[in-house]
C-alpha cells in the first residue's frame, strides 16, 4: 500500500533541489502532487529511467507573494479537492557578517525562506482546519540548529522557521494538524554547487563534507524520504519535531582520537 495514496501534497520549491526530490517521492507514493515555484518542475528528478514524470498540477509564482500565494491554494483546492500535506521546500542562500550585509539582501533571504513559509501555511492551514487534518513539513537547516561563519541571514531564517514550526505544532495539534521540520545538512543540490563554486570557497567543500559523520553529502532523495515519513501517517504521533538529516553534522565534533582506537 502507498503511503500517501489518495492524498493532495502541495509542494514549493518543487522545480529543483529537495523540493522537486520530494515532490517526485510523494508522488510515487500515491500522492496527488501540487507544485508551485517560480518555473515548472522539470529535470533529472522529475524522471526516472524509463518513465515518464509524474503528473502533477502546476502553479507558479513567488512565494513572497501574498495574493499569488493565496490564488495559488485556492486553485489547488478547486482542482484537487483538498490539501492533505504541506511541504514549504522554496528556499535560498545568502548571508554574511551582519556588519557587511545588506538589508536588501537580508530582506531577500527573510523573505523567501521564513515570509514564503508563513504565507503558505497561512493560506493552507484554514483549508486544514475544515478538514479536520493535515501535516505540514518545513524545511529548516542544520544552520538553524547551530551557526556556520558567514551565514547570518540564512541561519537567522531557518532558525525561525524552526521555532515558527514548534509554535504551530502547539496552535494547531489539537485541531488533527501536524507540523515538523526538517533539518537537512549538506545536500547535493544546485544550491549548494552554487556556494561551493565561489572562488572564495575554495578548499572548503572537503572540509564541510568531513564535518558529516558519515564522510560525505546528503542526497536530495534522503531528506525526501524524512519528508514523506513526516508526511505520512506512519507519523501519526510526531509533531513539533525539528529532525536533523544530516549524516550526524550536528552530532558533534572529530579530533582524531577515532582513529586511534582503530575506527578509521
């Protein structure tokens, strides 16, 4: 039995990155899928060897939108007939030390990353409530969990989502409404090929993916599995989590004593 089978799955972000993994992966458990981005999802995750992509409805937009926003649920729900899970993937970088950053750009990052999320939920959640039902999965970050050098609009953004998260965990538990997060590390995105291609960066991708327990980068794949268990009702008793994903990142530190005792 799929897992999300005969469900709607409203997805942003869903053209690229972990939206479009997750996207893909509610589909393929059954899901009705809504996508909503700035351009129509398309791309090596939308299709697997052999098959064609999954259908889904399509609508575009930018999440700092209120209106569009709002058209955009209210379209879905008139297509589709409800909105059984939320997932608010639309994100972006950017940062920097907060004495050299400017405020446009750190509106820009705020914006996209927290007002995208709160406008989302904002619009999905009385359609939630007439239903009686629901998850929410938001993604957070590792960076909301504890700080990166250099990351202070982005680790501000995904720090509040988390707590914006718990806080609606709290508002809306008792309605049948789940919300969790997800904090991914690392992934393999253009997102992050993006960063790692700065000049500035150089030699600091190996670095970054030694801080991962498990020695490498996530897949866009494995955080989408974490959404979809989210998703889904096998959570049926898991809200106001904020689940790293993240190859132990935040686990801790190494200083080489592992290998001292044979463990490398």
């Amino acid at each position: 039995m799929r897992r999300l089978a005969g469900k709607v799955a409203l997805v942003t972000g869903a053209a690229s990155g972990i939206g479009a993994a997750c996207a893909r992966r509610f589909a393929e458990e059954g899901a009705s899928v809504a996508a909503f981005d700035l351009a129509a999802p398309g791309g090596p995750l939308w299709q697997a060897t052999g098959e064609a992509a999954p259908a889904v409805h399509v609508e575009l937009g930018d999440v700092r939108d209120d209106a569009r926003v709002a058209e955009a649920v209210a379209a879905v729900r008139a297509k589709l007939g409800r909105v059984d899970v939320l997932l608010n993937a639309a994100g972006v970088a950017g940062g920097g030390p907060v004495h050299l950053i400017e405020p446009a750009e750190w509106d820009r990052v705020l914006d996209v990353n927290l007002r995208g999320t709160f406008l989302f939920s904002r619009h999905v959640l009385p359609v939630m409530l007439a239903q009686g039902s629901g998850s929410i999965v938001n993604l957070a970050s590792v960076e909301g969990i504890e700080g990166f050098e250099g990351g202070s609009a982005y680790n501000a953004s995904k720090g509040a989502v988390m707590i914006l998260t718990r806080n609606m965990a709290i508002d809306y538990g008792r309605r049948g409404i789940r919300v969790n997060a997800i904090c991914p590390g690392f992934i393999e995105t253009p997102m992050l090929q993006g960063l790692l291609d700065n000049e500035a960066l150089t030699g600091v991708a190996d670095a970054i993916r030694e801080a991962h327990q498990l020695g490498r980068f996530g897949r866009a794949d494995e955080v989408a599995n974490a959404a979809l268990f989210l998703a889904s009702d096998e959570a049926s008793f898991v809200t106001g989590v904020a689940l790293p994903v993240d190859g132990g990142y935040t686990a801790g530190h190494r200083f080489g004593i592992a290998r001292l005792m044979g463990l490398e």
